[in-house]
C-alpha cells in the first residue's frame, strides 16, 4: 500500500515537472520568434523599411537642443527631439539605443526688440522640413538605400508629411554629416541634455 502510494506521488510529480519543462519550452520558443521578427523595434518603421514622421512628437519627445542657423536656405532655428528613454541611455552607456528617434525640425525666425535687448530672435510658427533619423544596430534593411551606417534617414517636406523625399542617404544626408562620422553621425556637442542632468 506504502509503495503504492509512493509511485502515485512520483507520478503525479513527474507530470508536473513535464509540464513545467513543456510551457518553458513554449517560452523560450516565443522569445526567439519574438527575435527573429524585430521589425516592430521602432513604431516609425514598417516592415520595408519605410519611415514615417512621428506624429506629435513636440508632445511625445523631449526636446534635446536648437540650432540658430543665421543665414541661407536652411535659416531659422533647427529644434531637434528624441525619446526621454533615447536620452537616459545615452547617459549610460554613451551611444544611442537601438530604435532611436531623432527629429529635427526646422522653423523660420523673426527678430524683434524685447525687454530682454534688441534684435532677439524666436522661431515662428511656419515650418520649413523635417529631418528624421531611426538608429538600427542590426543592419536590418541592406538593400535599402534609406539605410546604412547604422541608422535610417528620412526627410519629410510639408507638402506630403506622409513619404519620405529623400530615397539615397548617401547622396542627400552623408556628406554633410560626416564631421561629426566620430559621434556614430550625429552633431552631438549640440545636445547637452544627452551626457548631464545639467
Ligand atoms: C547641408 C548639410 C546637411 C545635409 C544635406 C543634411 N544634414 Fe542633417 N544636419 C546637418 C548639420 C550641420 C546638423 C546640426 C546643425 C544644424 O542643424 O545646423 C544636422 C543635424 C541633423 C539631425 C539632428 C541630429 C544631429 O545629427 O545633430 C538630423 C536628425 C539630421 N540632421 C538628419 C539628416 C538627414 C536624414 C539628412 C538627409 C535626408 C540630412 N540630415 C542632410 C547638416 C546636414
């Protein structure tokens, strides 16, 4: 009867540890799927590749830093934004995370004189483009020619927010970008919030 009762509890038990194993399996299986299929790392990507403008991102995004381009046709102020969580990693580990968004976007500007002095300069409520850029550390889109040196660059113009008007990164971005190749492309001595609480 004892014996009895000992095989029963071992089997029972036994059953228990199978489908213990069993749902761990299951588990680890979903994660690698999870894995393999890592388009969704960043909202403002589709499976293609596309990039999209992040809507209301002066809202969702923090603001990083401004640029006051005095003359030409890129003058105004260039604002540039990214996500709260982008920015605390960046403080951590000094690189940006995969997925990361960066928006800079540029408004005319109008001078007036203030009670702060004369001649100040503010950003007016026009906006002359975006500029969008999505950090992939994985190379995920190698023939796409909106990807490469690990990142995705998009330019969006008011007149169709919804595509991206640029289709060659490296004939419309890279150039001018390469000052600051040192800093994974990005004109970081701008963005002070990226390195101190300050
Ligand atoms: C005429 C030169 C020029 C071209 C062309 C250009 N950039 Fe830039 N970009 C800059 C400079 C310089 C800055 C920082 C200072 C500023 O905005 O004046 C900058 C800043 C940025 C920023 C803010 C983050 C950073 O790097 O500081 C983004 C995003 C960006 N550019 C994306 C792009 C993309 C995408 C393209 C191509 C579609 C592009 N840029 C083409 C010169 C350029």
């Amino acid at each position: 009867m004892e014996n009895f009762m000992l095989t029963r509890k071992l089997s029972l038990s036994s059953i228990g540890s199978t489908l213990i194993i069993l749902s761990m399996v299951t588990m680890l299986l979903q994660t690698s799927e999870a894995i393999a299929d890592d388009t969704g790392f960043s909202p403002y990507v589709d499976k293609s590749g596309n990039i999209s403008l992040p809507e209301d991102f002066r809202i969702s995004m923090i603001h990083l830093g401004s640029w006051f381009v005095p003359e030409g046709d890129a003058s105004g102020f260039h604002d540039v934004y990214t996500e709260a969580e982008t920015a605390l990693y960046y403080r951590k580990h000094g690189k940006f995370p995969d997925g990361a968004t960066l928006v800079k976007e540029l408004r005319p500007s109008k001078a007036g004189d203030y009670t702060t002095g004369k001649n100040v300069s503010y950003a007016t409520g026009d906006i002359k483009q975006w500029f969008v850029m999505v950090k992939d550390t994985k190379g995920r889109f190698k023939n796409n020619p909106i990807w490469g040196d690990g990142w995705g660059w998009a330019l969006f113009k008011t007149d169709d927010t919804s595509k991206n008007a640029s289709n060659d990164y490296k004939a419309d971005c890279l150039g001018c970008h390469m000052p600051a190749k040192q800093n994974d492309w990005i004109y970081v001595e701008g963005y002070p919030t990226l390195t101190t609480p300050k």
